[in-house]
C-alpha cells in the first residue's frame, strides 16, 4: 500500500478537496499532491495533520481492513483508580494524580489555562 494512495482514497471518501485539507493543515496543495501522487513520503507529524484534517484515527492511514484494527497481543492496562491502589511509587503518583484531576477539574478556564501552562514549562526541563 502506498500511503499516498491511501490519503487520496481518504480524502476522496470525506468528500475533501486539496483546498480543504492545505486550510485545516497549513500543508500546501502542491505538498500534497506530491505526496498523494508518490512524489514524497510524508513525515509523521504530516500524518498525523492528515489524521486531523480527514477526521480520522491516525492508524486508519495505514490499516487497509474493515472496522477497528485487531490488537491481539495487547494487554490490558490498570485504570488510575487501580494503580492508586498499589502500594509504593507507582501507588503515589497514581494518587497525586488522581488528587491534581479532582482539583484542575474544579478550577476555572483561567486558572486551569494558568496551572497547564506551569505544567508545561516545568515538563520542558
């Protein structure tokens, strides 16, 4: 499968001109029917614009079958809730995390925009 191939048939499909998906990606309609046409080979971050503009999960760009993509091999993951209930570390920050959702959940789009981006800048270091 060519993911070219696969972005046009997609695009097609949703009824999308180039002209739609260059105004909600910011990618021009030349790019872009290079990269429909085989011409380039998309980064992932382009991918993912492509997911976002056509609506799409991510790994429909490259899953060719019907319905949801078999994931046999995955394992279940523990909730927050069950891993708070761990104990040591891993116990810890579950529960700090939990805690920090209850109280951002509680703030105002100001205040919650305010601790984000605190957030963020501290995640950078």
């Amino acid at each position: 499968m060519v993911i070219g191939t696969k972005l046009r048939s997609l695009r097609e499909e949703k009824g999308l001109s180039q002209g739609d998906i260059e105004k909600s990606t910011g990618l021009l309609r030349c790019y872009i029917s290079r990269i429909e046409n085989g011409h380039t080979i998309p980064s992932l971050e382009t991918l993912e614009r492509f997911a976002g503009a056509l609506d799409v999960p991510l790994y429909k760009l490259f899953y060719s079958g019907d319905g949801e993509a078999p994931t046999p091999n995955l394992l279940r993951r523990k909730s927050m809730d069950e891993l708070a209930e761990e104990p040591g570390e891993a116990g810890e920050e579950a529960r700090f995390m939990l805690q920090l959702k209850n109280v951002v959940t509680r703030l105002g789009d100001p205040d919650r925009d305010v601790v984000l981006t605190l957030a963020k800048k501290l995640a950078t270091r």
